[in-house]
C-alpha cells in the first residue's frame, strides 16, 4: 500500500483489536501484527513496527480509563517501567542492527510466531493459577517484590522492542504469577499504564531504525483509538471465559502460521483448537453461573 495512504480494512481491523485490547488489556501486538502480516501481506518488520507505534496513541486511553477507575498499583508500575523502558529500546536496536534484508524478515516473523504461542500457552497457564490466594480489594494492600517485578520490565519490554507482543499478555500474566492477589481489573489497569511507557520507548526506537509508514499507522488508529476507548469502558462487565479461548484459538493459529508449520500440522491443531476452545467456553460459561445459582439458593 502507498506509504501515504489510508486503508479502511485496516481501520476496521483496527477497530476489533482496540476492543479487545480496551477490554482485557492484551490482544494488540499479539492480534494486530499477524492480521497486518496473514492478512494485508504487510513485511513482518513494518508490521512490528506501525503496530507499536500505533500502540503508543492506543494504551493511554485503555490506562486513562482506568486511572480514573483507581485500578491502578502505581508501585508496581514504577518498578516495571525501570526495567521495560531501556530494555524495549534496544531490543529494536538489536533487531536491526544484527541482521539486514531478507533475514531480518525471516527473524521477525519467526519471533513473532514463537511470541504468539507463548503467550496463547500463558493464557491457558493463567487459568490454572485463577483463584491462587486471596485478592485484595485495596492496591496498597499488594506488597510490590521489586527486583521480581524489575525483572518482568526487562524481559518483557525485550520481547515487545523485537515483537511488538508482551506489553499487554505475556507480562500482565508473569504479574498474575507473581501477585496473585490482585483482581483481573487490577491487572489490566495496571498494564495497561506501565505500557505506555514501555510503548514510547519502543516507538521511538522503531521510527529511527525500524520501517514506519504514515498511512498504515493512521489507518490503525481511525478504528483502534475508538475501539479501545469502548473496550475499556466496557471491561467491568467483559465476558472473559468467551473472550479468552478465542484470543487462545486465533492467536495459537497464527503463531503456527508464522513459525511455518505444514498443512497437516495446522489441520491437527486446528481441530484441537477448536474442541479445546469450545470446552473451554462451555465450563466458562459454567464457572460464570455458579456463584449466582448458589447465592439463589441460599
């Protein structure tokens, strides 16, 4: 596509990831970059990095939102951003100063897939580790761990300089992990804040080094910046055992997609996934019910 020009598939694409993105606080790297690469034939490089820089304008508002909302442990996020912020910076620089050309594209992609699929096994990890400890309604509650949280800054704001995934799955599971006490909106809030930052940092660094074009970057904004605005807005009331097997299913595709798996392979998977996600729905929808049927009939 012209370098100036606006793509309105790709606004409407951007509208559906904003969403998401507003209501659970993951699904922007991990949804948009694949769907700019899979579906708009756009180079793995470029995708990486007009999808950054169009995170910076979109993770203000989800955090906005939120701030206002008081879920929001700004202890926690100073320690992230200490780590997220230089690290994301030179993961971009490291991506394109350590390979050029064709094998660069080969190494962005390839990451990409392998990101995709970790974060899809974390979110089905995160299921299993729900309900750990008791969660604290008051933030100051949560102690912070400082040199653990420093730690998933670095890490995760590598993957985010290389990837464009990370700010808002892989991290806000390793916080799940390690401060099981806080509540689902207190984990999105409070990565949605310490990625804009952590964002910033990395669009810097991809307008300097990395392929940025202003009409792809707009054309992502014109639907996402609504979109994350409503998903946020919307996130009290998110239906997450629907959201999250379908965030699992699409990204897990992909991620296969990318690595370069063959046709029987994606087959076998594809089946799986859907059994799995349909299963996983199913008793969703029924943990979702539970409390309200018992309380009824108390």
């Amino acid at each position: 596509m012209d370098a100036l020009a606006l793509d309105w598939s790709v606004a409407v694409a951007g509208l559906v990831v904003g969403i998401v993105v507003g209501l659970t606080g993951m699904g922007g790297g991990a949804l948009l970059t694949p769907i700019l690469v899979l579906l708009f034939n756009v180079s793995p490089l470029t995708a990486v990095s007009n999808d950054i820089i169009a995170s910076a304008f979109m993770k203000p508002i989800g955090g906005g939102v939120h701030y206002k909302s008081g879920t929001v442990h700004f202890p926690l996020v100073r320690w992230l951003v200490l780590g997220s912020v230089p690290a994301a910076f030179m993961g971009v620089w490291l991506l394109t100063h350590l390979t050029q050309g064709e094998v660069l594209e080969d190494v962005v992609k390839f990451a990409l897939g392998v990101a995709l699929l970790l974060v899809a096994t974390t979110l089905v990890a995160r299921e299993f580790f729900r309900g750990r400890g008791a969660e604290q309604d008051d933030l100051e509650q949560v102690a912070v761990k400082p040199l653990r949280t420093l730690m998933i800054g670095v890490m995760g704001g590598l993957v985010v300089g290389v990837t464009s995934v990370g700010s808002g799955s892989l991290m806000m599971i390793a916080l799940l992990l390690l401060y099981p006490g806080l509540r689902l909106r207190q984990l999105v809030g409070t990565d949605l804040v310490q990625a804009v930052p952590l964002v910033a940092s990395a669009s810097v660094a991809h307008v300097l080094f990395g392929h940025f074009q202003f009409g792809l970057t707009g054309s992502i904004l014109i639907g996402a910046l609504p979109g994350v605005y409503l998903g946020a807005r919307l996130s009290s009331r998110a239906p997450d055992h629907l959201i999250r097997p379908l965030l699992v299913a699409v990204l897990s595709a992909s991620g296969l997609k990318l690595v370069g798996a063959n046709s029987r392979v994606m087959t076998v998977a594809g089946v799986l996934l859907v059994v799995g996600t349909l299963s996983w729905m199913l008793i969703g929808n029924r943990r979702a019910r539970r409390p309200a049927v018992e309380s009824s009939g108390s």
